[in-house]
C-alpha cells in the first residue's frame, strides 16, 4: 500500500453473492431497457398524410401513440416495445408512400438523465419509485456488474416530457439518500449502449481539503493499474477541493480498482470512491462534476440566501431565486383579469387630430374624456374648445356641427375655388395659359375625415 494510503477499520460491507441465474437476470433486464426505444420518426410524408393513414400503415403493430404535422410532413409514433420499433424501422425505412420514399428512425430525446452514487445496496424497485416522483417515466434500470450481478451505483432514467426531467435533476442533485449524495446529469441517448453504459471514471470523494498532493493520490490509485487520468477539483478560490477524479484504459480495469480502494484511509481520512457517468473522458467529467457540486451548494443555501439583498449576489443564485419567487408566488388570485391585462382606468384625446378618435367620430361620447378634461388644464388643440364641448355633450347632434365647421368656405381675399386636377388647383390669370396655384388649406381634421368611409 502506497504511503499515506491504507485500509480503514471498517470497510463497506461487502454484499451476499449472487447466484448464476440472478445475475443473468439482472443482466437480461438492463439490456432489455437498454434497447426498449418505442418511439420512432417518420419523415418525408406525402402531402396531407393523415393518421389514419399511418395507422394503416402500421396495422400489424401495436400504436401506443401517433402524432401527424402535415406541415412538416413528419409523424411521431410511439409504439408497444423497443422490438416493434426496430422492426417497423427495417420494414419501413425507404418505403414507398404514395410515391414519397419515406425516412423511418428512431425519435431522438432531450430528457434522458443519468444518477450516480446511488447507495450499492439500492434495488431496481426503489430506483423507479425514486424518479417517479418527479413525472411519467418513459424507462428506467441500473448498471450492474459484468461479473458480480451487484449495482455499479448509477442508473439512467428517460422520461416522457423534458420538464419533467429538468425538476428530476433539481430535485435529486446533491440529495441525500442513505449515507450517499446524489447527483444527476443530462445524457446523450447515443451513449446508451452495452458496452458505453460502463464507466470508465471513479470519483473519490471525502479527502482531505486543500491537499493537492496529485502525485500521492496517484500512486495510491496506480497499485493495480495506471490511470490516464487522476486530477483534483478546484474551488473558487483556486484551492484544492475534497475530490478527485480518475480515469482508466476500460471500464474492467475502473471497476477493479474501485473494488479495492472504496473505504482506503488517505492522509487520514477514510474516502469513498464511486463510479461518475459513463462516455465522457476524465477531464470533462471533472468539469461537471464541479458545476454539480456548486448548483448543489446554491440550492442548499438558497433558505438563507433569501434573508439577503439579492443585489449583492452573485448572477447564479439571483436567477435561482428568481425563479422560486417565480414559483411561489404563481398561485392562482381570487380576482382573475383577462389575458389582455386590466382596463384602461381612462381614455385621454391626443392633441393630434390625426389620432384623435372625436375629430373622426365626433358622434362618440367617452365619459372618461369628459372626467380627463375636467380635471386636465385646457390644452392647444386644432378645434374650438366651444366646438369641442358641443361634439361631446350634444352626441350625433353635434356630428352635423362638426362636418358644418369643417365644411370648406371661401375665406375673405383668398382665390375662388377652381376645378380640381390632381393635387391643385387652375385659375384663370391675366396671362396667357393656365396658371397652378397650391391647393386650399384643408384643415387637418376635414382631411382625416374624408378618408374615412
């Protein structure tokens, strides 16, 4: 055993072998989940494709659920199992359609989830009623050993909706589940494979702070294999924090050493390894690992955070505590308003007869303009205040004032009123030919008015 790193008193209990037949068991149904994708795509549809369509197209298969954009002319399907799903797409992909060649695969998903240091002891039964708390789950199973049939600690959950999966991840990161802390991280579907859901990283956690001695932790974890790998997480303050991360040539060789050195007493302290989600490399599974690691300390404090100013917080945690102010204050109120917001408390004329709803309709009369007028100062207007009052009080009476006022009348040494040709005005001149003058000045309500019909 390297210096500074030796057995503790107490180890983890090992647990009870398992027979032949329960670890081909277990085995069987971790590949079962592992393909059971149901959901499939079909592209390039004929115009107008209709579900019943795709329902006659797949009737000897078990629909669970059909979706038709005619739009896009695509189809999502849901079907009984992850086999009738590969089926239908060996028999329908590059099918003909109505003569539309048609591309059938299976459904990408965005709300797949991977949860590690589960507690080894953790059944496939409480792994389920663990993340159906948070919404209904499309499928769920745990990693086991090739070898032993027992939990690696981690298990992949799919749900049905992506918000689902995004309160799955709040919820369970940095949730504390028997003598372990939980931590949950978005997957790619394409890692879903036999031989990629083995991780090949441990994380050893519980060491000693600020003891960035690389090169002792390496030689502790270099007794049965070398690793490609091994580097401490780094606080904010630049100091070393209370894990480390190491990686492996395979996921054999990683599972060997975990077996060895979970529970080994480095520089005095007892640490726990465990296995961090598979298909990453060493180096990017450390990044994560840290952004979990202070998400997970944010929505611890946010309790206390809420007896500070949030002004003087940093930018992560405002936004989460915005969002829970969000949350609790979306219960319904006893008066509901309309989607488009409350009334207007009252209407004001604009100044600007172009805008001005009475110098059009002078047969409207708003009585919260009266009360704006009433309590306003009188303003400059285009209009008589005498010939305003009376298009308010008077009603349709007044609209025959009005159109009597903006009626056009020849004014005191101004030209007689000639034929119209486009936009002036010919009078006749003591010259020779027709002369054009600029047209009458219309007053800017008369004009408004008579465009409108």
């Amino acid at each position: 055993m390297a210096a500074g790193a030796e057995r503790g008193a107490a180890l983890p209990a090992e647990p009870p072998p398992l027979s032949a037949e329960e670890v081909a068991r277990r085995l069987a149904s971790t590949r079962r989940e592992l393909g059971n994708r149901r959901k499939i795509l079909l592209r390039n549809l004929p115009a107008e494709s209709s579900s019943q369509e795709i329902h006659d197209l797949f009737k000897d298969y078990e629909i669970k659920y059909c979706y038709v954009d005619r739009n896009k002319r695509t189809a999502f399907v849901t079907l009984l199992n992850g086999e009738q799903a590969q089926s239908a797409i060996r028999k329908f992909h590059q099918h003909s359609l109505r003569g539309k060649e048609i591309s059938v695969q299976l459904q990408p998903t965005d709300a797949l989830l991977c949860i590690t240091n589960l507690p080894l002891s953790l059944s496939i039964e409480e792994f389920e009623e663990l993340v159906r708390a948070y919404g209904n789950v499309e499928r769920c199973f745990l990693v086991y050993s090739e070898l032993t049939g027992h939990s690696k600690g981690y298990g992949f959950v799919e749900y049905m909706k992506k918000d689902s999966a995004a309160k799955a991840r709040l919820e369970l990161l940095g949730k504390q589940l028997e003598d372990s802390t939980l931590f949950a991280q978005w997957m790619d579907v394409n890692q879903l494979t036999t031989n990629l859901i083995h991780s090949k990283c441990l994380c050893v956690d519980k060491l000693q702070k600020d003891c960035a001695d690389s090169k002792e932790l390496l030689q502790a974890f270099s007794l049965k294999y070398k690793p490609v790998f091994c580097q401490f997480a780094q606080d904010e303050d630049g100091g070393s924090g209370d894990f480390a991360v190491v990686e492996y040539e395979s996921a054999e060789q990683a599972e060997s050493v975990r077996g060895a050195m979970d529970g080994v007493t480095i520089n005095g302290r007892r640490v726990q390894v465990s296995f961090c989600a598979p298909g990453a490399p060493g180096r990017s599974t450390l990044a994560a690992l840290i952004a979990a690691q202070r998400m997970s300390s944010i929505l611890g404090n946010t309790s206390s955070l809420l007896l500070q100013s949030p002004a003087h917080l940093p930018l992560p945690q405002q936004q989460l505590l915005k969002m829970e102010n969000m949350q609790a204050n979306s219960t319904p109120l006893k008066k509901q308003t309309s989607l488009l917001g409350e009334p207007p408390k009252e209407i004001r004329l604009s100044t600007n007869p172009y805008l001005n709803l009475a110098s059009v309709l002078p047969g409207i009369c708003l009585p919260a303009a009266i009360a704006s007028k009433a309590s306003s100062p009188p303003q400059q207007t285009s209009l008589p205040n005498n010939v305003m009052d009376a298009a308010v009080s008077q009603g349709t009476a007044s609209q025959h004032a009005m159109e009597n006022y903006f009626s056009y009348s020849q004014q005191p040494g101004e030209y007689p009123q000639a034929p119209k040709r486009s936009s002036s005005y010919l009078v006749s001149s003591p010259e020779p030919g027709p002369v054009e003058l600029p047209a009458p000045r219309y007053s800017e309500s008369s004009l408004k008015k008579k465009r409108v019909y």
